[in-house]
C-alpha cells in the first residue's frame, strides 16, 4: 500500500528555510525499525508517524539514527497537516499521544498552539570533554531531562561556535543547546545533537521549553523574542506562562509547508480545570448573594425557639377567640429565625 509523506518547513514564514520536517500518516501500527529506515531515508531533521486513535493519535518521532522522546517542529508540522489535509475538521483539537505524555494542537486564528512541557535545568558540573569540544569557555553549565545547557560570554562567541562535533557525541545526553544574551533578540541560541544523528537542528522546539525557564529566571520576565543562529536560522517567540507552543503556517507547495513561531508554557487542561472551577466559584457567590443563607443558631437557641414555637401552637388551639393577637404573640415568641413557623 503506497504511502504518503508530507514535508513541512517549521518556523519561518518563507520556503527553504526554517527546520523541515516529514510527516507520515500510517493506516496502522507499523515497527520502530522500519519507521527507522524511512526516517533515514528522508534523512530530515525529524520524520513524525501518526496512527489514529479513537482519542485523537498516536505520535512518534524519529530522526535518521534514533528515536526521541520530544520533538517541537515535528508536532506542529503533524497538527499542520492534519488539517490541511482534511484529517480533522477546522478548529477541531489535535491529540497527540507521545512518549512524553498528551500534547494537543488547537488553531488559534492564524497560530497553532501546543500543549508542551516546560523543560527546566538544573546546575550541573561541565563534563569532561564539553569546553574542548565547544572551543569556547562556559560561563554557566545546565542539564535537563534530555541535553546539556550551556552560557556563552556574548552573542558573538555563540554565533562564531565551530564546535568538535565527534567530541560533543559521547556525551551521555541527547545535545547540546548553547545561548547567550543577544543585541536584537533576548537571546540566541543553537542546538547541536551529534549523537541523535543531527549536527546542528535548524531550529529546535524543544530546546526552547528548556530556553525558556532559563532565561525567565534571569531576565525577570516571560516573554521573549529569540532567534537560532542556524545556517537555516528562525526567529522563535518565548512565552513561559504555560508549555504552549503557537505558530503561523505557511503553504507553498503540493507537500506542504509551515511557518510557526513558539511559545512555551503551563498545561492547557489545567488551565482551562481552573478557569471552570473559578466560574462555578463565581456563580455560587452569586447565588449566595441572592439568596442568603438563613442564619443557624447554637443547639441551646434552637431548642429554646422549638419549645416557644410548640408553645405558640398550643395558645392557638385554647385561644381561638383572638386569631390576630396570637399570631402576634406567636411569632414575637419564634421570632423571624424560626424555621418552623417561617415568621
């Protein structure tokens, strides 16, 4: 059965430019090693394989040598084509079941925006190898869940880097992301990943959900324009309030392209939980505004307003005569607390 791929070109709004990604849509569930073979054969940055599911689809990420658990340009380009391609309707989310959890795409006028996880390093210790490697020294040394983080003395340094890439191989992560402060940007980065079979990424979504909470920490604030000095090289928008990637998408060809800039973030679902726990925190206010709760008074009270109620219907039973001073007397005896007699 013929296949088709389609190939997006992430994060940039221009073809040939940006980071390229493939997309295949698989009727079933297909082996890693064949998914393998045709990610070498595309020989792109990442190639996506989706398979569907009764909640949305399955996602995997493959780059020529290796599986990975978190792909950023990827996603967008499977959200991309699904819709373009009339696998899910406009407006409709997209569900993405990964190795790194749920991630879902939903349009946003122009912008596609994910549901990603934010990333965040903790200090680490430069291993041995990394500052040779890089030919620059470190200023900072961070590590995550998948790469090393590591602070140049200026943009300059970072744009310059013509790292040994045989060495940044054996280290025991997936890349190497390097930044600085930049001139016109909050700050430049670049990606480089020898070891998953990607020298330098064009531009990495990811390292950006690591990017972010870096820089928010020392900049003081949560938005940020940034750029990848790749040879491709793309501009990429930073929001750290929540993981969400948004981006543009441009078509120019049969196949498909797509520009995208990215925000990472906080959890969609979450934040959507919380706004509809605030609103039934509204209403119930409201509700208790119109219609104030009577007051509840001690047991000893209670029992009191009991026994002169009880009272009060006695009088009426042996006093008929006087209708009107009873019901005075009664209810001046309960008061308007009583929630026997409402009086």
């Amino acid at each position: 059965m013929a296949l088709s791929i389609t190939q997006v070109d992430a994060f940039t709004d221009k073809p040939f430019a940006g980071n390229p990604a493939a997309v295949c849509l698989l009727p079933e569930e297909r082996e890693a090693s064949w998914m393998q073979a045709v990610a070498l054969e595309m020989n792109l940055a990442e190639t996506a394989f989706l398979v569907r599911r009764p909640d949305g689809f399955a996602l995997r990420w493959f780059t020529p040598a290796v599986e990975v658990d978190l792909c950023g340009h990827a996603t967008l380009a499977s959200a991309h084509a699904l819709w373009e391609e009339g696998h899910l309707r406009p407006g409709e989310q997209a569900r993405f079941h990964t190795r790194s959890g749920l991630l879902t795409a939903d349009q946003i006028g122009d912008w596609i925006e994910l549901d990603f996880p934010a990333k965040p390093e903790q200090p680490a210790l430069a291993p041995e190898g990394l500052e040779e490697a890089l030919g620059a020294p470190p200023k900072y040394v961070g590590r995550n869940a998948f790469d090393y983080i590591v602070e140049l003395d200026s943009e300059q340094t970072v744009r310059a880097l013509t790292p040994n890439l045989a060495l940044l191989a054996k280290l025991p992560v997936r890349g190497v992301i390097v930044t600085s402060r930049a001139a016109n940007y909050d700050f430049v980065s670049r990606f480089f990943a020898p070891a998953s079979g990607i020298n330098e990424d064009p531009v990495t979504g990811s390292a950006h959900c690591c990017l972010g909470p870096f820089w928010r920490s020392r900049l003081n604030k949560t938005d940020f324009v940034a750029y990848q000095a790749s040879p491709r090289g793309g501009a990429v928008r930073v929001r750290h309030v929540q993981p969400v990637l948004r981006g543009r998408r441009r078509r120019w060809l049969r196949h498909g392209t797509s520009g995208w800039l990215l925000r990472a973030n906080r959890s969609a679902d979450r934040v959507r939980r919380a706004e509809r726990r605030l609103l039934r925190r509204r209403d119930q206010r409201r509700g208790r505004e119109a219609n104030p709760p009577r007051r509840r008074l001690p047991n000893h009270q209670r029992r009191r307003h009991v026994q002169r109620h009880h009272l009060g219907l006695r009088l009426q039973r042996h006093c008929r005569k006087q209708p009107q001073v009873l019901k005075r007397l009664h209810h001046g005896l309960c008061r308007d607390v009583c929630r026997f007699c409402r009086g």
